[in-house]
C-alpha cells in the first residue's frame, strides 16, 4: 500500500494549523486505512468533518488517505490526539507522539467514471486506469469500493473491458522480470477443498528445469490456501530477494505473495468481493490474470473445476469462462492452458493446514497411504506445464512427470526449496494434529452420491483451520465408496472446546454426505 507521492497528491481542501499527536489505534482495519478523532477535537469541530468521511493525513513528509472514524471514548483517542490503525499507521512510518496534521481529502479524479459505470455504461480504458489509480491510493472509501464492485458484477463487463480492467491492475505495483522464457506458472479458480496440487505441480516442473515461482494466497474464506499449508513445512514470507535467489537456483518457490506488491488494486478489491460473496467471471479473470502477468509469467495453466457446489457447477459455464480467459490472455499477451476438471469434491483426504500437508508429503514420497486423486489430479497438471517447454511433445508431458515423481527427483527438489525457504518441523508420519476430535457416521447403508465442498470447508474453519494448522476434517469416504450405517465418514480436528462445538453444531444440522444407490450415483454423475 504506497504513501501518496507529493507531486501526485492533490492539494487538500484546508491546512489544520494546530498538529496532534499521533496514536497507534490497535485495530486490525482489513486492508482500509483508517483515522479516529476524538468528537471534542478542536479541528473536527472547526473543519465540519463527517464520519467515514476521507482524510488527508500528513506527517514528517508522508502523507496518506483515511476514512474518518469519530470517538467518544478517550481511551481510544483524546481530544488532543490523531489514531491510525494498524495499516495506516505502518504506512505514515513515524512513531506515535509524533506531531500530524489532518485534512479534508479532494474527492477521487475518478468518481464521475465510477458514477457511469453505477448507470451501466461502458467504460473506457482511460476510465478504467484512473479508478484503478485512485483504488491503490486509497482514495476510494468502502463504500464507494462495494458500488464498484457490484456495479461491475450488475452489468457484467464486455470482454474488453474486462482487458481494460486486467490491463490497468497489472500497471500499477510492482512488475517481475525473471530474465527467463517461459516462466511457468499455475492457478486454480479456488473453491475445492484440499485441491493443494499446487505443492506437487512446483517441484515436478522445477525439477524438469522450467522455471516456476508460485506466488500463492493465503486463505480468507477457505479452511486453508496453499501459502498456509506450505508454511507448515517452511517460511513462506523470506525477503524478495532472497526469494529471487531461491527461484534462480531451485527453479521454483512456493511462498506468500503478499509482500510482492503484486497487482495491489486486487488486494483492495478482495477485502470487499469476499464479504459481499461476488466473484463475477469478469473480476475474477481481471483478478488472476492481472497478477500472473505482474508476477513475470509467461505461461499460465488455469484449473476451473465443476461441480454441484464448486464455483462453476456446470461444463458449458465453464467452457464460457475459459474462452474469457483465453481472449484477455492473448491481449495480455500471456500464453494459457485451461484445464477443466472434476469439482464434485474435496480433493485428496484432509483439510486443514497440516492434514493438507501430510497428503502433499505422502505423495512426494510415493506412499500407498497417499490419496489418489491427489496424485493424478497434479500428475495430469503438471503434465500439462511441461507441455509448455518446447522440447517436450505435445501427450508425452504426463508421463515425464510421473517418472519425475515416482523416482524421488520430485520430493529431492521439494525438499531442497523447503530447506532454502527455512525449513519447519514437520512429520508426515505423526503430523501435529489439533487433538480434540468427534467422528461423523454414516446415518444409513448405502453409497456416496454426493458431498457438499462448501458445507465440508465451513466445517473445518469452524474447527478452527486456518489459523489453527493442526484442525480441520479428515475424509475416510468418497464419492462412490459404499458404507454401512455407522461407517465413520471423516473426523474433526480442533484444538479448542469451542471450535469443536461451533463444528458440530453445523454437522448436526447436515453432514454434508449424500447416501443413495449405485443407480442414483450413476444417474447424478453422468458427465463424469
């Protein structure tokens, strides 16, 4: 989240004469800057400030933008005092007591495309970099952050403004430059629980020698994303250039992108999206694509699944999807791969951090214990990568990279990029589990025709996952596995009384398992 450079911030509306004096407000915002003034201030009642109002904030040369939040409590702020909470203050960069000033901020250059865009018109490139702009400075409040967003999933963008839109977040931030061709990269749309193939596809492709810097998010609506369940085994936040250092040589990295600043407009516009549950195709190919190509990618695979409670539920709609992303690809000038698989359940056998993390091991390690479809699922993907490298023929990908796996060059490279991320604590054989637990049963005999992802990912973030690595669900049954009444279906992890009730509470109220015949599973899955 950049200061506002002086030369491109405008002039505030008034100059408050009389300093105050800082305070750090322990108050953890969410990506949103926000300042607090006590209502005795003498400059909020004099300068006619409003309550989530934007504010100009200065002090020692900095200077950034707030929303205005008014207090009564002089524990929080006294009348003589000016709080920042946790991201602002570690923005403006001075200690608390120092003198700043507050003003009244000018209103964003690009509210009046912002109101366009609200009456459905289309916008322009131009339109589309100047709110992009005013997004990363922060000069938008929430609010006006929630209309954008919903008036961009409202009337669905055309596929040039969602270029548009891709374009003007991949120019603002920072812009990797591996030196490298291709530099190969995967993602998955997300949604799927467990699906953490990205762990597996990294060190078969580095392996091979492509070169694979894999930025990953953390979790803020699953029981884990890939950065959380890599941090189990390793650091995943080293210094950029020690991560350039570790990519150079390992050909690979699985580390957190957060401190990248890669794409920073998507970082503001997902502190909204997920609240609000809107993940329209074209914010999501703006989303993703926009930080592939800020990351230095040339060549992206992209994994939509499908299935009844996946993002995407239906073959066609992701056939939509892909052509979307195929289109703003080529304008981006990124080479991509779409891969549309199997999203009617979690993959693999845990989810959770840790559960996550022994799956990953057990099949680097070529254990029979490891789930299968784990294995396949990276196997195929990451055959598909190496189909990238122009020596490697057209079919022939997946075979290389099974052989990759399964003579250990896959868990030796692994190994090797765990070691120089700084490696953790971890066996695979006895993973640190959070040691509460309570077992789901099957209610009946019969076969599993249906399991719900996003009931089953509910279950294990009430558990406590991802902030607790050891909790989470551990599945003993999938879809097509015949079970008899008291047949236990998974466990629960949790490391606390509480997090264990608030997960069985939501098992009480439904498993999330549907048991039927072999005759209704075949009639319910005929696409697959």
């Amino acid at each position: 989240m950049p200061l506002l450079p002086e030369s491109a911030a405008p002039a505030p509306a008034s100059e408050t004469p009389t300093p105050l004096r800082l305070k750090r407000v322990a108050i953890d915002t969410y990506r949103e800057n926000v300042a607090y003034l006590h209502r005795e201030c003498a400059i909020y009642r004099a300068e006619g400030f409003q309550a989530l109002s934007k504010v100009e904030v200065r002090a020692n040369g900095r200077r950034i933008l707030a929303t205005l939040n008014v207090v009564d409590d002089a524990c929080i702020v006294g009348p003589d005092e000016l709080g920042l909470s946790e991201d602002a203050f570690a923005q403006i960069g001075v200690p608390s007591e120092h003198p700043a000033t507050i003003s009244q901020a000018e209103p964003p250059s690009s509210i009046s495309a912002l109101h366009r865009k609200i009456a459905g018109e289309r916008l322009t490139h131009a339109d589309y970099q100047a709110i992009v702009r005013d997004i990363v400075d922060h000069r938008y409040s929430k609010i006006e952050l929630t209309a954008f967003v919903v008036a961009t999933n409202q009337g669905e963008l055309d596929r040039e403004e969602v270029y548009d839109l891709t374009a003007a977040m991949a120019g603002v931030g920072r812009r990797l430059d591996w030196k490298a061709h291709p530099v190969v990269d995967k993602h998955c749309i997300g949604g799927i629980p467990g699906n953490r193939t990205s762990m597996l596809v990294v060190p078969i492709v580095a392996a091979h020698g492509m070169l694979c810097p894999k930025t990953s998010s953390r979790a803020i609506t699953s029981p884990a994303g890939t950065a959380d369940t890599m941090e189990v085994l390793a650091n995943v936040e080293p210094p950029f250039e020690r991560l350039q250092e570790i990519v150079h040589t390992h050909r690979g990295c699985l580390a957190w992108g957060g401190t990248s600043d890669l794409s920073p407009a998507d970082d503001v516009l997902i502190s909204v999206e997920r609240p609000l549950s809107i993940d329209s195709p074209g914010q999501m190919v703006a989303s993703i694509l926009s930080k592939k190509v800020a990351a230095g990618s040339t060549h992206l695979l992209l994994d939509i699944p499908v299935g009844p409670t996946a993002k995407v539920r239906t073959v066609p709609e992701a056939q939509r999807l892909r052509k979307l992303f195929e289109f703003v690809s080529r304008r981006m000038g990124l080479t991509i791969d779409v891969v549309i698989t199997d999203g009617r359940q979690p993959i693999g056998h845990g989810i959770g951090p840790v559960l996550e993390a022994r799956d990953v091991m057990r099949v680097l390690r070529n254990d029979p214990r490891a789930p299968n479809d784990l294995r396949q699922k990276s196997l195929r993907l990451a055959g598909r990568m190496l189909e990238f490298d122009p020596d490697v023929r057209g079919g022939e990908g997946y075979a290389i990279a099974r052989d990759i796996l399964e003579s250990g060059r896959a868990l030796e490279r692994m190994q090797a990029i765990i070691e120089a991320q700084g490696a953790r604590v971890f066996d695979p054989e006895h993973p640190e589990l959070a040691p509460l637990t309570f077992e789901v049963t099957a209610p009946q005999d019969g076969m599993v025709t249906g399991i719900d992802n996003l009931h089953l990912a509910r279950i294990a973030r009430l558990a406590g996952a991802p902030k607790v690595q050891g909790a989470g669900v551990d599945l003993l049954h999938k879809l097509g596995d015949t079970v008899k009444a008291g047949d236990t279906l998974y466990r629960v992890h949790a490391a606390f009384p509480t997090d264990l009730g608030f997960a069985r509470q939501a098992c009480e109220r439904t498993n999330g398992f549907t048991l039927g015949s072999a005759a209704e599973f075949t009639a319910l899955h005929v696409e697959f």
